[in-house]
C-alpha cells in the first residue's frame, strides 16, 4: 500500500488505535491476520508511527523464512536496540538473555529462563516509557523465538507494553495464539481499492483500471504492483496471470521487476534474503572490503527496500519480494551468497553452519559436524525440533553410510523422546536402518526404537530386550560420561518399572554396577527409590536430599523431570513441585511435550496425596490432551489412574471402575504390567468407599499379597493401608496382622512421613497395644502429617472409630471431626459420610443452619461460626480447636453462604437468630 494513505482502513484503525491505548494504559497483545499482500505490513507500519506520535518506544522484527532453524534469530532482531538495556537485568537472567541473543558467551540454559529474562526485560524498558513490540511475519519466525513471544504475550497485563504480531492467513506458525486478541485484515471493498488505485494511477485507462480491480479482488499489494505489468501488456500478457492464483501472480510480478535492476543489486538483495535479519553490518561483512552497499540504491528507488539509518537494518517492503528473489536466482549466485554469510558470520556457529550447509554442493563432513556440534548446542537450549532439523541436514551432507546412519538414529531418538511427530521419527530411524544396518544396534537407534514401540504397541518386552542388547552389546566401555549409554540406563529404568519383574531388573543393574567410575548421580538414586524402595529407598534419603537443593536453580528439563521420578516413592515430590510446574509452563508455550507429561504426572500425584482434587482432575485432563497431541498415547494410562483414584475417593465408583478397566485392557495385551497392577488401586478404594471390604481385600492383595511387600512393585506401599482395613472389616485378622509385621520388618515408616502415619495407621487397627495408640496419637499431632490429608483423615476415621468402641467417645470425636474437616475439604464424600455416621454414634449432632439458609452446618462448622461471631481470629481459634489457620479459614469460607453473609461482621446477627442451634455441643 506504499507510504502514502491508508484507504478503506479506517475501521482497522480505530481498532490499532485502541491496542496502543491498551498498551499504554495495561498492556495488551493482539495477533493481525491476513492473506499476502492484504495490507498487514503498511497496518504494521501505521501502528509504529501511531505509536510514536503518542511517545511510544518502538521495537519491530519481522520473520525470515531462511532464518526459521536459526535459533532466537527473530528475538534478536527485536531487543537489539535494548543492547545495553539488558545490563539492567539481574546477573544471572541477563546471562541467559546476552547467551540466547547471541550477544555473550556461556553455557546454553532453559527457554523458560530466557522467556522470563526478556519479559522483565521488556517490563522494565516499558517502566520508562510505553513500549510497542511490532512483529511482522510471525509464521516465518524461529520455534524459540516463538516461545518467547508467546510467552511474554500472556504477561503484559499491568505493563505499559503491547505486542503486535501478524502472520498470513491459514500458514503455520510455532507462536501459540492463546493470549491474543485476533484481528483479521480483509481485503479493501471496490470503492477502497478504487481509491487507492486512482490515488497511484491517476491516468490509468478505464478498462486498464477494471481489469486491475477484477484481477487484485481487493488485495492492496497486487492494486499498487500489478499495474506496471497491465499497462506493459504488449510485453507481459496477463491473460497467463489470469489463471494462476494471487501469489504466484504477485512472485512472477516481483520476478520482472527484479528482471531490470543492476546485478550488483540483485546479489545484495539475495544476501539480505538469506541473511534475514536485515543487519546491515553483516552484509558489509559478506560482500567484502571495497565493495559497500552502494549497490542498494536502485533497489531502494524501486521501493523494493527501505534502509533505516538509525538501526542499520535493511527491510523489505514486502516478504513476497524475497521469495521472488530466490526464484530469480541461480544455483550458483545462491551458493555463493550463503558462502559469504558464512565468511561474515565466523563468530555466529549456529547460523555460520547453516549457511554452509545450503552452499554445500555434495558430501562434506566438515560442515556435517558443524551442524552436529549445533544441534547438541541447541538441544541444551531445548529446542529439540531445530536440533532435529540440523541432524537431518548434518546427515545429509555425511560422507559415510555409517556417520549418515548414526546422525539419523540420534535425529530419530531426539524426535521420538522429545515427541510431536512420531510418524518423522519412525521414518527417520527406517532411514537410517537403511543408511548404515549396523545402526539398528547402537544406543542411539535402540533408544529410538524403544521409544516407538511403546507408543506404537506398546510391547515392553521387546523394547526391553532391544535396548538391554543394544546396552550389552556396544562400543562404549561402560563410560559414565558416554550421554548415549546414560540416555539408554534411564530409558531401562523405565521398561523394567513398566515390566514390574524382578527379572526384568538384573540386566539394568548388572549394567549400572559396570559404569566407570560410577553411575551419574540422578540414575544413582533413581536405581535405589524407584525399582524396589521398600528395601532400598531408606539409604539413598541422604542424597534426595541433597539432589533436592539443587532444583531451585536447575535449568535442564530432562534431570527436572528425572529427579522428580526418583522422588515419588519417598515422597518428595512437594520439594520438586515449583520446578515441575516450571515445565508445565514451558510445555505449554510450546516446550518440549514429554518433560510438560512427566511434569504433570508429578504434579497429579501429589495433588492426590495433600487432597488438592480439583487440581489433579484438571491436570489429569491436561494430560490427556497432550498425550492426544504429541503422539504419546503410551502414557495416557498414568492420566487415567489419576482421574480414577480421585474418581474412586469422591464416590464416582463407576467411573473408577471403568477408567481401571480400560486401564487394565490396554496394559496386559502389552505387556505393561505396572499400569495393570496400579488400576487394582482405584478399584480397592473404591468398593472401601461402598463398604465391598471383600472386594477391596482382593485387589489390594493384587498388587501385593497378605503378608508381603512385593519386590519390584513400588505401588504396593500406596494400598497397605488399604489391605490392612479391608482384612479387619472382614475378619482376616492373621492376613492383616501378617501385613502389618511385613511392613514393621522392612521398616516403611522410614521412607517417610506419610509412610510412619500409614504404618502407624495399620498398626493401630490390629495390635491390642497402648505404645502403637500412643504413636498414632503423636503421629497425628505432628504437622508433618497434616500434609498428607486424604491418608491421615482415613487413618483418622479408622481410629476414631476404634476409639469410640473403646469407650473413649471424646477423643474419637476428637479425631472424627479433623476427619470430617479434611473428607470435606476434598469432597470425598463415601467416607465423609461414614464419618459423619460415626460422630452421631460417638454423640455429636448436627446443628442446624437458623430457618433461610440453604444447607446445615456441621458440628465443627458450627464451633468455628460461634468462636468467629464472638471476635476471634482464624489463628485464635485454631489455638483453641487443635486446627492450623489455613482449615479454620477454609470453614469460615464454607460458612458464610450456608449463612447467607458476606463477612464475619454478619455472622452474629445470623447465628443469634437461633441461639440454641449455635451453641456448640459439649466435647
């Protein structure tokens, strides 16, 4: 649309307009879509001077797509004017920053790092003036780049930032459009385009004029391109263009434009194409000493161009004007092209291998390991699609079939682990089968295969027994510092847990006592809290703990999501919760789809075990979703226990059995038999919940039998309990005290604090011992089992309900009521009802809500509703109830709208209205 007017684009505008007070006064971020050529770059454009008119920073960047594989390539585009802004960064953020943009050197970190890092950094610019982020082409920019973008585009409520991007209709993008408000360019109506044309054209013949606007249909690009062609009709027939669809129309167009201009101009123009950036000191760089830009000229007149002296950045007007300029170059003009960024960009390896690789011209294994040396760089960053893409390239220009095969295995691993294309991955490990047969046995392609089986069949055995082959097997002296032979050992660790076979276990540790000098320290104690931690968990407590300190500060996603493996059977999966909701969020602003599952899977576990319900159903779904999108259908049966054991503890019986039935019928076919033994899980809490103690009784002795604590099968500590119950309910008193023996030999109140509350638990139901009551009663006082909230108001149930038949009915109330508190606080309500049961047989009685409210106040509702009207604080009454604050807090939040008050000033005036049903029964 040139610079001059923008006819017909007043509602988009006012629209633009609006963004920019947005941004000024909130921040808002907002996505302008478009076909090519429709106006989106001159709406762009408008947006920037609007932007500055009102004293607006402005930053701009625009997509390349031969920059696409360049890692943060567009990011640094955009924050190179803030250079020297980002010394106002914290040390350790501004690191990561200078790192990823290329502007410092150091150890490649986590995208999450480097997507905080530029939003503080763009907060913090904002903070002096508003600031306007203009991004134009987002389909063309780099995956990492686009994480970043989405990512900040989420975050800038309560900023004086806004950021604008556009893309082409209907084109793929790696930017995620959640947290944008979409706006869609059209094209200009007949009395827009009519101006704009008799704007550029006034003496255009009418029927010249007509045939343009019938052409164009609208498109503001072709309005103002296409007439030089139309009125040049003895020299260029547009009846050919007639039949060809618009962009091809508009390239063949670019093409005879581009046909005039100098060659001196037209290699220029192709080195700022395959530059991408547009960064006008590394052209001067490409094209040598003496020589300059001075070639730019015509094509600057030619408005083809446009040069900001202020940036030192070279722009095309339009991004169709590159695609014409490959299309009119030729092999060699294009290899030497790439060769001269190459030369110019010696300090840039990344960028400096790619362009290498487009000038090659056959086999060269230098640049091979250049890309190969790249991808390892960028997979430390995790971005795992470009290092695929430069393994696909590096082993394209291999000058062996062995090399060839060994850089495809490794691209065939990297997609397979990283997920999101599996059918790639399987065709990139049948390729280099083919490439090199000898292949098939390295760690690698074994890895790789691994990964494909189970998400094809999901045959655990065969997976086994590749890889422990592929282990065994090859030339890597058991080296601890080999990353293929580590990758392989977790990878093990996790077929013999699918396994759940002792026998599936000797090869892996027959391995790990092989690794010289000694196993990394991850695999170390996953080895010992993972296959069997009853007998071995105990002694690796020292270095979890040690482990542990360093998450806060971990950046690599993979030892993330593996400490939290090692942590679930003594768990501490609460010490990896900030760091596992950190790949949550990288998952979902595009990150790597396998690290975002095992997140959630931590995730999900503990949200079970500390009563967080709603959230562990919600993530659970997440999951789902994932696995549906990424290609990991292997683990959408961890996502279905998770909803079924909630299922099962919130009275949902049938749907628990359902999920642990189709659970059990995907797993056994295949093999799987840890996912078969955890779906007896829900089943034995559920039919607990209907009072089926037969039932539940067999599938707890499923995973384990009375009396013993299955070897290699971490689960069954989860149901002990569970079994021990189920055995009293029904008599099976040798069975339950033969369980409770099993678990006092090998000592699980070891493992942990939830561990001790379960054993004691047990204990309490089968030994006629005053010492077992009294380690109950402590176990129960002490905070460290309050976390556990669903386990420790079953433990308190059981033994309220032991005290009350002892005779002891005020401690049993005692204990009842916290039982009540926490089955309520989850919504379990089979076992909230039980206890309920259980407090009017032990002589407590409802209270009545006063005559208008809507439901009935429990007991302890009703104590807390009376202690609050009388001036009390949440922590006072907390004091005088043996309840912590945050409980207390949760009631009164319950309280208010059973009574129909808003606040606590009301609670008196409601409760005096029936003075005899507030008053609290006597304790």
């Amino acid at each position: 649309m040139g610079g001059g007017e923008l006819f017909g684009r007043r509602a988009e505008l006012d629209q633009l307009a609006s963004f920019l007070d947005a941004a000024r006064q909130r921040g808002d971020a907002r996505l302008l879509w478009g076909e090519p050529g429709v106006g989106k770059s001159a709406l762009m454009a408008a947006v920037a001077e609007l932007a500055i008119t009102a004293d607006m920073r402005v930053l701009r960047a625009s997509g390349s797509e031969f920059e696409a594989e360049v890692s943060y390539s567009c990011l640094n585009q955009l924050l190179l004017p803030l250079n020297a802004d980002i010394e106002r960064l914290p040390p350790g953020l501004r690191e990561v920053l200078s790192v990823a943009l290329g502007f410092g050197v150091g150890a490649p970190t986590d995208a999450l790092l480097v997507c905080n890092a530029t939003l503080l950094l763009v907060k913090a610019v904002a903070a002096d003036a508003p600031l306007a982020l203009l991004v134009d082409d987002v389909h063309w920019i780099d995956r990492a780049s686009a994480v970043v973008l989405s990512f900040v585009a989420r975050r800038l409520e309560g900023t004086q930032a806004g950021l604008l991007v556009s893309a082409r209709t209907g084109a793929a993008s790696f930017l995620d459009p959640r947290g944008l408000t979409e706006m869609t360019v059209r094209p200009l109506d007949h009395e827009a385009s009519g101006q704009l044309v008799d704007a550029g054209f006034p003496e255009m013949p009418p029927r010249v004029r007509r045939r343009l606007l019938d052409l164009a249909q609208g498109n503001p690009l072709a309005l103002t391109e296409l007439p030089s062609t139309l009125l040049g009709a003895a020299h260029h027939p547009v009846t050919h263009l007639e039949m060809v669809p618009l962009s091809d129309r508009l390239q063949a167009m670019f093409a005879t434009r581009m046909a005039d201009l100098p060659e001196p101009t037209r290699r220029l123009l192709l080195l700022a194409t395959f530059e991408g950036n547009g960064d006008i000191r590394v052209l001067r760089a490409a094209v040598g000493a003496g020589h300059g830009l001075a070639g730019l000229a015509p094509a600057e007149r030619a408005q083809l161009v446009r040069v900001d002296d202020a940036t030192a950045r070279i722009a095309f007007r339009h991004p169709l004007i590159r695609s014409a300029i490959v299309a009119v170059s030729t092999h060699e003009e294009r290899r030497s092209a790439h060769l001269a960024l190459a030369g110019a960009l010696d300090v840039d390896q990344e960028r400096r291998a790619w362009h290498l690789a487009a000038a090659a011209i056959g086999p060269d294994e230098t640049v091979a390991q250049l890309l190969e040396d790249s991808a390892h760089r960028v997979m430390l960053r995790g971005d795992a699609f470009a290092a695929v893409a430069a393994l696909i390239r590096a082993a394209e220009l291999s000058s062996t079939s062995a090399s060839r095969g060994r850089r495809l295995a490794e691209a065939a691993y990297i997609g397979a682990e990283a997920g999101g294309a599996v059918e790639d991955a399987q065709s990139l490990l049948t390729d280099a089968r083919r490439s090199d047969p000898d292949s098939a046995g390295s760690l690698l392609a074994a890895n790789a295969a691994a990964f494909l089986m189970l998400n094809g069949d999901g045959d655990v055995n065969t997976a086994h027994r590749l890889l422990v082959g592929a282990i065994e097997t090859g030339d890597h002296g058991f080296r601890a510092d080999n990353p293929a032979l580590i990758e392989a050992m977790h990878t093990l660790l996790l077929l013999c847990w699918y396994g759940s076979d002792p026998e599936y276990w000797e090869p892996f540790h027959r391995a790990l006592r092989r690794l010289k000098p000694s196993p990394p320290d991850v695999l170390a104690l996953a080895s010992k809290t993972f296959p069997d931690p009853v007998r071995t968990a105990a002694s690796a407590r020292p270095a979890i703990d040690e482990i542990l300190r360093t998450l806060p500060d971990e950046g690599d996603p993979t030892r993330i999501m593996r400490i939290g493996t090692a942590s679930v059977y003594l768990d501490r999966l609460a010490d990896c919760r900030e760091s596992s909701w950190r790949l949550v969020q990288q998952g979902r602003d595009g990150g790597a789809p396998r690290r975002h599952l095992g997140a959630l899977m931590h995730l999900c576990l503990d949200d079970y075990l500390v009563g967080r319900w709603d959230e562990a159903e919600e993530l659970a779904l997440e999951g789902h979703r994932v696995c549906d999108a990424s290609g990991f259908s292997f683990f959408e049966w961890y996502f279905l226990y998770n909803r079924a054991i909630v299922a099962a503890g919130r009275g949902r019986f049938d749907e628990a059995y359902t999920l642990a039935d189709e659970i059990t019928h995907w797993a056994l076919p295949r093999g799987v038999s840890a996912a078969a033994l955890f779906a007896h899980h829900p089943r034995a809490l559920a039919a607990l919940g209907r009072g089926d103690y037969d039932a539940a009784f067999r599938h707890a002795a499923a995973m384990s039998p009375p009396g013993v604590l299955a070897s290699h099968a971490p689960h069954c500590t989860w149901v002990m309990f569970d079994l021990v119950e189920a055995a009293v309910r029904v008599g099976r008193t040798v069975e339950a005290r033969a369980h409770v023996e099993a678990m006092r030999a090998a000592d699980v109140a070891s493992l942990s604090s939830r561990m001790a509350l379960i054993q004691a638990g047990a204990e309490a139901l089968v030994l006629d011992d005053d010492a077992a009551m009294s380690r109950l009663e402590a176990l129960l006082a002490s905070p460290a089992s309050e976390r556990w909230l669903f386990d420790a108001s079953r433990v308190r149930l059981a033994f309220g309900e032991r005290l009350r038949r002892g005779r002891s009915a005020s401690e049993a109330r005692r204990q009842l009521l916290l039982a009540c508190d926490g089955f309520a606080a989850m919504g379990a309500e089979p076992w909230l009802a039980r206890t309920r049961s259980e407090l009017s047989a032990a002589g407590h009685r409802q209270v009545d809500v006063p005559s208008g409210g809507p439901t009935a106040l429990t007991a302890q509702e009703a104590q807390i509703a009376q202690l609050a009207a009388s001036g009390l604080s949440n922590k006072q009454i907390a004091e005088r109830l043996y309840l912590s604050h945050r409980t207390v807090g949760a009631h009164l939040y319950r309280i208010f709208p059973k009574l129909g008050v808003t606040s606590r000033a009301g609670l008196r005036d409601a409760l005096s209205s029936h003075p005899d049903e507030s008053q609290p029964p006597a304790r």
